[in-house]
C-alpha cells in the first residue's frame, strides 16, 4: 500500500508450508544458557541476538475447552521461551497477549508492562477461559484494538514491525479468511501454529507469505517447544546485515524478511530497491474521504494507511505543501486544515487518530465544504499555490454533487476522484477535472485494472512534457510495474485504491 502511495505522489507531483519435512527434521530447541525462572524457562543468553530490532509483538491464544490443562500449561511455555530472546522494553520490543474462546479476551497491552518479568508472571498468571473457538473474532479485534497507538502500538511512520502470533488446535467457528486478508493487508505479519488436526489450509488462510516462513503445524502441544529455535531465527536474524540486500538507501529487516525504503522526498522505483526523487513542487492539497458505512472500519483503516503514504512523500513544511482532510457520511468533518499542520509527522498522527463516522454519504456537501471552507485564507490556502484535492468515495451520494464540484473546478480547483465498488462512475465524471481520462479512476473489481496503467502510459507520455511540469513521464512507466505488483497483493481484498497519476502544472 506504502508503495501505491508513493508512486501516485509522485506523479501528483512531478503453497504449501513445508511442514512435513519440517516435522522430519524435528527443529532443534533454541540454544539457551544453564538455568531455569521459576516458570522453568531457560535463561536467556541469546538475548542478544534481538537486542537493536523493536517489534510489536502480539501473541494470540486459542483457549478453547479441546485445549486440555496440561497443553495450556504448555503454551504458556512456549510464550515465555519465545520471550527469552526478545528485547523487552518500551523503546524495544512491546508484548501483549490476548486468549480467546467464544470471546476475545485481552491479558495485557503493548502497552501494559515495560520489563520481561513482568511479562512472564502475566503469562502465568492465565486462566484458561475453556469455551468455543473464535478464531476469527480474534483476529479482528487484534487489528482493530491490539494494534492501534492507545494499546501501545507504536505510529506506521516508525516502520516498527508489527507481528501477530496465533497458537490454535481447532477449526475456527467462524471465518478467517477475509478478516485475516484485512489484517495482513494492514500492515501485521501474522505467524499462525496449528497443533493436532488443524486444517492446513486454514493455517494458509490466517498466515503471511511466503507460508514456508509463517505457517507452523506440529503433532501435538509438546512439540510445539521444538518450533522455538525457528523463531528465534525468524525474529532475531538482521537481515540486512548479512545479506547483500542492495537497497539505494535504507534496508529495514523485518521478520523474514526485509523490504528496502527510501529517505523522505524520494520514491522508491519499481525494482524495490533503487529510489528517484521528484519534482519540488508546492501545493496546497485537500483530501475529502468518504467515510460512510458501506465502506467498513477495516477498509477505513486502509484509507488512513492510503493517505499516510502519500503524505509521507510530500515535503510538508511551512513554506512547502499544506494538507486539510475532510471525513464525510451523513455529515461533513473537518479533521484538519491546511493551515492546521507544518510536518508531515503530525499530519501521520492526525490520520492515525482520525475516527470512522460510519453513516450515510452526502457527497455533494463535502464537496460544497471543500469549496466553500477548506480552500479559504481562513483555513490556511495561500495565494499563487496550485490546489489540489482528492475526493474518495465508494458508493452513491445522496445528494447532488454536480453544483459544488463545478464552482470548485471553476474556481481553479484541480479535482481527482477515485471510485471503487458501488461508486458511480456517472458521478464520478461531474466530480473529477476535466480530460476525466487524467482525473478519474474507477474499477469495480480488479479484473479491469490491468490496463490503467497502460492508458497512463499511451495518455500522458505521448505529450511533451513542457518545462513547468513537476514530474517526468518515465515514472508513469516505474508506476506501471509498481501498481501491477499491489494490484496481484491486493486481489483478495474489496478495497481498491484507483491511482491518481497526472503531472501537475
């Protein structure tokens, strides 16, 4: 999603697991020092091995009653061996924990204990809850709760790792396809261990990929000590550090895995390694984002990521872009105005907090708001800036959006919609600027979007670009390849961010 993000600001502006052979190999217990706590844990003298690399680090529970005592005792084993080798601590590595049964029940926050031990006498201190098995349930309220700022959950601006480990004996009751898709899709990377005749493909279902790394299933509760030394390699092991990891500017390993990020102002190419800087250019820019019920809280939550991405590749400053967002449903809100915020940190954090109205969708009033306020001297717009705004929506508006939509454009209001799902693309058209080829983006499900990306190339790149022009036409073509790849992550999602792709004059 970053990296959608990234690409539309800057052309804004210028299979299976190998369990079974991991069942044969029976992985050895990590290597720990002489020495037990008195929940009988070796001691820790790898801890080391994680000390420099913070997560956020949920453990999920599945205390269902087939979970019999002795295996629960087991468990609370196992969390507490996974702990030996982590950092614990407030600038380190966050814990919380979370049981669930037919209920979701939270033992402790990220946010709770700032010392391993208090962590460990927590883990002991369980009680095991012996009811249904909602697997799913559990995994919503992990995203939707456990891994929000309030919970101690540290800004997505940070790039701090958040993962999720989910340790389950049985079918779920209720599904977890979608909502773990929305979960992975959010930003959490999720291990999921299966004990006994857990379905295998509802491991894959719940896990991140590549499944080899993140999908676990053993025999029964007293192997699951043997899974230990795989995870103190996955979490423990700097990637970057020992590999030729070839990123043009930072590389930040995560369980795994690594990813290569660019420094602020730059955008990384499509190559996932190498970064391009764009065009200075200002503007003043006003997101109105539908927040109406049809669209859901997970969704919402990917709209704020959505928007937080692409402003962390503005230069916000006070002599440098301003942005304003307005939340629309029944009601219009301002969440900010341009004037309101000078970094694009404090902007992060104002997205982050912002809460989903979650009602009608009156489409034409924010569109009168954004004209009528979110553009005035009042409210921060500057004389001479070139404005921009963004409109979001994904069903049909109430009202008319016609009226305010032209006197916007008129005035000299550079509109962009994206449409997705029940959207009209009618209304769309009376929304966006004019050619709407450059200024409207509609899919109705991804099958169709293969093709934007060509028509970015075959519209914009034939022109010459002329000197005032902010961005270059070779990265339509960077954009392309980047899009194609978050479109095949993202096809088992009902979400669709359509990529505003123009050069500004």
């Amino acid at each position: 999603m970053r990296s959608l993000a990234l690409g539309l600001f800057c052309l804004l502006c210028c299979d299976a697991v190998r369990v079974e052979h991991r069942d044969r190999r029976r992985p050895r217990p990590s290597v720990l020092s002489r020495g037990r706590n008195d929940l009988g844990v070796q001691s820790n003298s790898v801890e080391s091995l994680c000390k420099g690399k913070p997560l956020d680090f949920v453990f999920i529970i599945d205390s269902s009653r087939s979970v019999r005592p002795s295996d629960y005792e087991k468990v609370k084993l196992f969390i507490t061996n996974i702990l030996a080798f982590l950092d614990v601590g407030p600038e380190a590595t966050r814990v919380g924990l979370l049981q669930y049964g037919s209920v979701v029940q939270n033992e402790f926050s990220l946010n709770t204990y700032s010392r391993k031990a208090d962590v460990e006498r927590a883990v002991k201190a369980m009680d095991h809850l012996a009811t249904g098995t909602m697997t799913g349930l559990a995994i919503q309220y992990t995203m939707e709760t456990a891994f929000t700022e309030p919970e101690g959950a540290r800004p997505t601006d940070m790039h701090i790792p958040r993962i999720a480990m989910i340790v389950t004996d049985g079918r779920p009751q209720d599904t977890v396809e979608e909502v773990a898709a929305q979960a992975r899709q959010a930003g959490i990377q999720i291990f999921a261990i299966g004990v006994g005749r857990v379905d295998m493909n509802t491991l894959r279902a719940i896990g991140s990929e590549p499944h080899s790394e993140h999908v676990y299933l053993v025999a029964n509760f007293s192997q699951i000590e043997t899974l230990t030394s795989v995870f103190q390699s996955n979490l423990c092991t700097d990637l970057c550090s020992v590999i030729d990891h070839q990123c043009d500017h930072l590389c930040v390993s995560t369980p795994a895995s690594y990813m290569c990020r660019c420094r602020k102002g730059y955008t990384l190419n499509s190559d996932g390694k190498t970064c391009h800087v764009c065009g200075d250019g200002v503007m003043d820019l006003v997101f109105v984002i539908d927040g109406s019920k049809s669209l859901g809280p997970a969704n919402f939550e990917l709209v704020k990521q959505f928007v937080n991405g692409i402003v962390d590749s503005l230069d916000v400053s006070g002599t440098g872009t301003h942005v304003g967002l307005l939340q629309y449903s029944t009601k219009v809100r301002t969440e900010f105005t341009l004037g309101q915020y000078t970094s694009g940190r404090d902007i992060n954090r104002a997205v982050t907090r912002m809460q989903y109205m979650g009602r009608g969708s009156m489409t034409g009033a924010a569109l009168h708001h954004m004209f009528e306020y979110s553009f005035s001297a009042k409210e921060g717009a500057r004389p001479d800036i070139p404005r921009v705004s963004i409109v979001f929506t994904d069903g049909r508006s109430q009202d008319d959006v016609s009226k305010w939509a032209t006197k916007a454009k008129d005035a000299g209001i550079t509109i962009y919609a994206l449409g997705v799902g029940k959207a009209i693309e009618e209304e769309l058209r009376e929304i966006a600027s004019e050619p709407d080829d450059k200024h409207l983006y509609y899919a109705e499900d991804f099958s169709n979007m293969g093709g934007i990306t060509d028509k970015l190339k075959s519209r914009i790149c034939k022109e010459k670009p002329s000197p005032q022009e902010m961005c270059k036409c070779e990265n339509v073509t960077l954009f392309q390849r980047q899009v194609n790849e978050q479109l095949r992550r993202l096809t088992q999602n009902n979400i669709l961010y359509s990529p505003v792709v123009v050069c500004i004059l």
